[in-house]
C-alpha cells in the first residue's frame, strides 16, 4: 500500500472489514477499529511497515482482546494505520500516510495509533483498541479530541499484540464519547461489579503544567477551576520530586528511566529482526533507528533499575481515593510536515514524552479527557490513578466530570 491509496476518504483504514459480534452483549450495536499491531485472523498485521506484513503470515486467530470485544456484541470494521513499527508520535507515515486530524485537518492527528484516532473522530467508529508505551494513545487523543485510555501495564491481554516494548507498552482504547470508552474498557479489564474507592484527592502534577506552553497552562487552570466549581475538590499541587522522593526534575523520568528501557527493548523485540533483514525503511524512522542501533544497552542498566524505584514511589504516594492530573500533551498538534529537522523533532518530542513517560514509568491508568481548546485546536487533560485502580479512575472521572452513562 502507498499514500492516497487508503480505504477510506480520511486515511484512517488499512483495510475495511466487516467483523460480525460473536454474541450478544453491553457494546450491540458498537463498531470498532483495530490498530495494525494488532492481529485479526486471516489478515496481515503490518505494524506499520509494507515491508514486516510481507515477511509473516496472516494469522489464524484474532488477539485476545479483539474477541473479547466481539464477544460484547461490537462489530469490527477495520484496521487501523499505525506509524512505522509504532515508534512515533507524530502519526505521518512515508507508507500508508497521515490520517486526518478531524478537529484540525491542517495539523498532524498524533500516533502511533493514528489511525485508530482518525477512526474515531472522523465517525468511522465508534471506539478502536490501540497500544500505548510512550504515549500512542494518550498524544492522538489529546491532539484530536477524542478520549483516550492508557490502562494499567498488563490489565489486558496482549496475546496476538505485535511484540514492542514489554515493560512499558500496554493495549487502550479511543473513543469519541466517554460511554463507549467505559463500557469497552471495562470489557477488557474484565471487571466485576465491586465498590471502589471513594474519591478523595485531586493532585496537579505542578512541574507537568509547568512544561506546557502559556495558552495550554491557562486552559488547564480553567479547566481545574471548573471541576472545583461543580465538585468542591480543591485541586492539590505536588512536583515530581516529591513524589518520588529525589530532588530531580520531571525530564528526568523519560530522559534517565523510561526512554533507555524503552529502547534496549525495541532493541531486543523489532531491531533483531531490523538487523537480520535489513528491510526497506521510512526516513523519519530511519532517523529514529539510527539511536536506537547505536545505543549502549549496557550503559543504560541503571535507568532500568530506576524505572522501577519511580515506579515504587509514585504508587506510594497515590493510594486509593487519589487522582492526580496535568496535561496530556504540552502543545497543540504541529503542522502537517513541519516535523522535518531533528530541531523540530526535538522541541515536539521532549516536552512531550516529559508528560507521558510519568504514567509510562508508574505504570498508571491514565484517561485524556478532551476538556480543553487552545487557538482553535484540542488538548487533553489527563487523569491518572495508581497501579491497577482502573476501575476507581473511570468512577472518579465521571464525578469530577459530571458525566453520566445513559
């Protein structure tokens, strides 16, 4: 497949499918995408690359999770693009294009679960599954307006999921309105009917607002002041380093944790493969590649053993009844093709995996809410819960939102 040559006007699809629900369930009448990661029986995954859907077969079952979904009575009807080896948060593919950014169609839609979010917000579906380890769900979501979940590391089954970065990288959902994002999430997490916790503490991760840009910082504030208004929650301040005990700054839990656990990972899963068939590469990734096949795995143990001290630490401060909340992503989407000089790649990278390396590296729950407009284009506002309170973190974001199910 080329650019221009997408199923749908958008370019959101690989492929269009016409999946029937296997039963009945709490999502009838739902239509789903599927991100191009993840496998749907007798139909290659191409993991973004032409070239890694020639090498393997279709497979012969679905992921887990895809039965899961059709198993709740959700019609699937397509794979998604995804950016190439789904190492990208831009969602701009040399291979199968950039899905349109339907709140800002000049601008970027965010990836690598682009597609998924294109799905979405252009209504093409209803929700779609996608996977996330350093934002790939969380930044489309935020840049398209659209929700976002990003749930605790291995609360789903990633059986059928292409392999990437297994401490870090986990499978969610997008959805244009919350009621399908709960609904499909809790199919997922297989989640029973027992109380949560009430909620009790709203945090604001200071030095996370404080990485956003102006207009984005004042839309956050707004936005607070309006859950404070309709809840009587005062929002709490804390910085990272209180968190995590350390004094060290935010930065620091992707540039000297997440980021080198990241890539001795993709190292061991994508790049062996890369290395023994040296296939046809994307520019943009093989810029991105060229770090990753010159790093010093070695070297980058102790970022390893770090993610996991932050991981300890973190948890402990958000126990249960706690949700702590800033900025899905810094900025509004980037222009289409602006991203073209490592300076531009830099200044749109770093500020924004300095916000989604924290729930990455906690291994929290994490939910874009599409609260907030900056100049015309969408921002999320994200809301996290400590490890494995998914289920607390869907109940406390509809009281601190207002929202109802029916």
């Amino acid at each position: 497949m080329t650019q221009g040559t997408s199923p749908d006007s958008v370019g959101a699809l690989v492929e269009r499918l016409d999946i029937a629900p296997l039963r009945s369930g709490p999502l009838n009448g739902t239509r789903f995408t599927v991100k191009d990661n993840i496998d749907i029986a007798g139909h290659r995954t191409s993991y973004g690359s032409p070239a890694w859907r020639d090498a393997h077969p279709a497979p012969v079952h679905n992921a887990l999770c895809v039965d899961q979904l059709l198993a709740a009575g959700a019609r699937c009807v397509g794979k998604a693009v995804a950016d190439e080896f789904t190492y990208s948060l831009d969602g701009e593919s040399q291979f199968f294009g950039t899905p349109c950014n339907a709140r800002a169609p000049e601008r970027i839609p965010g990836g690598s679960s682009s597609g998924s979010a294109a799905s979405v917000a252009n209504g093409l579906a209803d929700f779609s599954i996608g996977t996330d380890s350093g934002g790939s769900l969380r930044v489309p979501a935020s840049l398209c307006g659209i929700w976002g979940m990003r749930p605790s590391l291995h609360r789903i089954s990633e059986a059928g999921v292409l392999p990437f970065m297994p401490s870090v990288s986990t499978v969610g959902l997008l959805s244009a309105e919350y009621r399908h994002l709960e609904v499909a999430a809790r199919v997922l997490l297989r989640s029973g009917a027992g109380p949560v916790a009430p909620l009790r503490r709203l945090l604001v991760l200071s030095d996370g607002v404080e990485v956003a840009e102006a207009a984005v910082r004042e839309a956050v504030r707004k936005a607070l002041a309006e859950i404070a208004r309709r809840t009587g929650i005062v929002p709490e301040p804390v910085r990272f380093a209180d968190l995590v005990g350390e004094d060290i700054p935010l930065g620091d839990c992707n540039l000297k944790a997440l980021r080198d656990l990241q890539t001795a990972e993709f190292q061991s899963t994508v790049g062996n493969w890369i290395e023994a068939v040296r296939p046809e590469l994307g520019r943009t990734f093989s810029m991105a590649y060229g770090n990753v096949r010159s790093f010093d795995r070695i070297a980058a143990l102790d970022s390893v053993t770090r993610c996991e001290r932050f991981f300890e630490r973190i948890n402990a401060a958000l126990p249960a009844g706690t949700v702590i909340c800033f900025p899905t992503t810094p900025s509004i989407a980037p222009l289409k093709g602006s991203l073209n000089t490592l300076d531009a790649v830099t200044a749109f990278y770093d500020p924004t995996m300095t916000l989604t390396a924290f729930s990455g590296v906690a291994r929290l729950p994490e939910i874009s809410a599409p609260l907030m407009t900056v100049e015309g284009c969408p921002v999320g506002l994200s809301l996290a819960a400590g490890h494995y309170q998914d289920e607390f973190l869907l109940a406390a974001l509809r009281d601190l939102l207002g929202i109802r199910l029916s």
